[in-house]
C-alpha cells in the first residue's frame, strides 16, 4: 500500500505527476491461489486491492469532451501579461469526475512543460508549470493566499497579513514559472458573504496579475448562479465571471451504449479468480440503477465489491454480492425507490393472475 501524500503541495503533486502507472497483478487460477502460502496470499490480496482502488482513469466521452476543451483554452491562452486570460471551470452534479479530469490534465500539462523547459528556469529556480489548492468550507482571502504559498513550500506561508501572502504567492508563481492554476472545490464560495466575495474579487485579481490560466472545479455552480457573482436582475450582467470563464460541463451518463462501454472497460480491468470477462456487462442495468449513472458511485461498488469478493473466497461477483454492499447516500435512496417500485410491480402482477 502506498505511502499518503497531498496534492495540495508540491512534493505530493510532483509525486502525483512522477509516479508510473501500477502493474496490474496476475490473475491466478483458483488451484494457484490455494497454494500460496499464508504470507503470499495477504501480500497478493493487498495488491489486488490496491489495483481495484486505483486502476487508473477510463476514457469516457465526458472525460474525452471535457480534455478536449482544456486543452484549447490553455493552448491558446498566449496573451501577453498585461492582458487577461481565460478561465475554465468545471461544473457538475458530485460523484462525476471532475475533480480527477482536472488533476489528470494537470499531471500531463506538467510533464510536457517540464519536457519542453526543463526542471529549472530561466532564472535558477525550481520549474512547477502547475499549482494545485482546494477550497475549504472556511476560506478566506489569508487562508487562499496561504494554501498558494504552502503548496510551493514558502517559508512565509504561517504567518504574515493577507497582503504579504498574497506578495509571496506571487513571487512564487512567477519564479517557478507556473502557467496553470488548479482550484478545486470553488462552490465553497459564499459570494453572498463578506469573506466569499472578497475570495471571489482576490481571484479575479490573480487572473488581472498572473500569466497563468486558472482551472476551476466545482459542484452545482451554474445551479447556485455562481457565475453571477452574487448579482440579481440587470446587475447581474456586470459579473465578471461569466463573461470571463467558461462552462465546462460533466453530466452523467445515460442509460446507453456509452454506460455499458464504461462496465465493459471496468470488467477488463478486475482481477478474481472465478471471474469470466463480460460477466459485468451483463450486469450493466442493474449497475445503471444503482449507481444513477454516476461514475464515481460506479467505481466504490465496484472497488468494494471487489475487496468483499477476495475477503469471503467468493472471488467472483455477482448481483447477490453486490446486493450486500452499501455505497454514498444518495445511490442507496435510489436503490430503496427501485426495489419498492420493483415489489409494486411484482404484485400488480400477481393480483392480475
């Protein structure tokens, strides 16, 4: 199991960005499995659930469309420094993946820049092409300042006004060069509060003073009217945001070809013993209903199923299995609607015959 580290600061981004993707574990047969002493089975069941944990991403089409549209607005955001750049934010539902899209195109946006410029700058100073913060619940303009700095390991970071961190965050943005800026979690953003709007106003003047395009993440924001900044009627056409950012949506799946290609791609990827590929895509709709087409309640039912199948010697999954295992919330509410509209129709049913 590996190590715990943050992508907030830099040593865990560049962790992030450095590390090669897992070797997948060997499917054993179920004679080759019994004959693994007790330490080697521990030690092959721990990697097994390491690669169902952390398999890697699936090329789904709103991973697809969404890549496709960073990648045009940073590539062409060649503005010199005294003009602004814009935007992209990322919006949606939870549980769909943008989080994961954003720090992906991130971690390969930072590789070809170090390729292309090296690991040191013009100046002597560490190269970072990329820096990477999440929002809390609690925010402030000091506390955004602050989580700049921490990630680039500013020695001034704990303490100083808002002013004189925000001096240090951009001293730190300009000496490493950086020319992406990951913010994540920008719903926590109350720009009907005093500390919201002046987080709000802050970033704003770090798109006016940086020659870095900033890339947003956030749940609900086009819902929440985020983009107008607080604003209601006409003022609402002042709002800076929505004419400086743009949308980039992540919706969920629909129950089609493009669902069952996503099970299709998980099933090639797990590693049981009893298990014959293709078993879950004949478990796509069921699948469907009960994570709502949401990637991320996808992935948890399968993981866990997963590590329930290794943990009882099933070493297979099947609806019964999965049946047995509780997800997020808000899929569980679904599955409790599905199975009482399920018995309705079984009655209806019976009633009639």
């Amino acid at each position: 199991m590996s190590s715990a580290y943050s992508l907030s600061r830099k040593d865990g981004w560049r962790r992030f960005v450095d590390t090669a993707p897992r070797t997948r574990p060997d499917t054993l047969t179920a004679t080759a499995l019994s004959a693994l002493g007790s330490d080697a089975r521990e030690d092959y069941d721990d990697a097994r659930h390491d690669w169902h944990a952390n398999f890697g991403t699936i090329a789904t089409p709103q991973l697809k469309a969404v890549r496709d549209e960073l990648e045009l607005i940073v590539a062409s955001n060649r503005q010199d420094p005294d003009r602004v750049r814009g935007a992209a934010v990322i919006d949606g539902f939870p549980g769909l993946g943008k989080t994961t899209i954003v720090n992906l195109f991130g971690r390969d946006y930072h590789r070809q820049a170090l390729r292309r410029r090296g690991p040191v700058t013009e100046s002597g100073d560490e190269h970072i092409p990329v820096f990477r913060v999440g929002l809390t619940s609690n925010t402030t303009l000091r506390t955004l300042n602050k989580m700049i700095c921490q990630f680039y390991g500013h020695p001034g970071a704990d303490r100083g006004s808002a002013a004189q961190l925000a001096t240090y965050a951009l001293d730190c943005v300009l000496s490493c060069d950086s020319r992406v800026g990951i913010i994540d979690d920008i719903h926590f953003i109350d720009q009907n509060s005093r500390d919201g709007l002046a987080v709000s106003n802050h970033l704003k003047w770090l798109a006016n003073e940086l020659p870095v395009t900033f890339i947003y993440a956030g749940v609900g924001l086009g819902e929440r009217r985020f983009f107008e900044e607080g604003l209601s009627g006409s003022s609402a056409a002042l709002a800076q945001s929505a004419r400086r950012w743009t949308r980039l949506e992540v919706g969920t799946f629909a129950h089609d070809r493009h669902w069952k290609s996503l099970v299709k791609a998980v099933d090639k990827q797990l590693v049981l013993t009893c298990w014959q590929p293709g078993q879950l895509t004949g478990l796509a709709d069921y699948l469907f209903a009960r994570t709502g087409g949401h990637i991320g309640s996808l992935m948890t039912l399968i993981n866990r199923g997963c590590f329930k199948a290794i943990r009882t010697g099933a070493e297979a999954m099947s609806q019964e299995l999965l049946d047995t295992v509780r997800i997020d919330e808000a899929s569980e509410k679904a599955r409790h609607r599905l199975e009482a509209a399920t018995r309705t129709r079984v009655e209806r049913k019976q009633v009639r015959r």
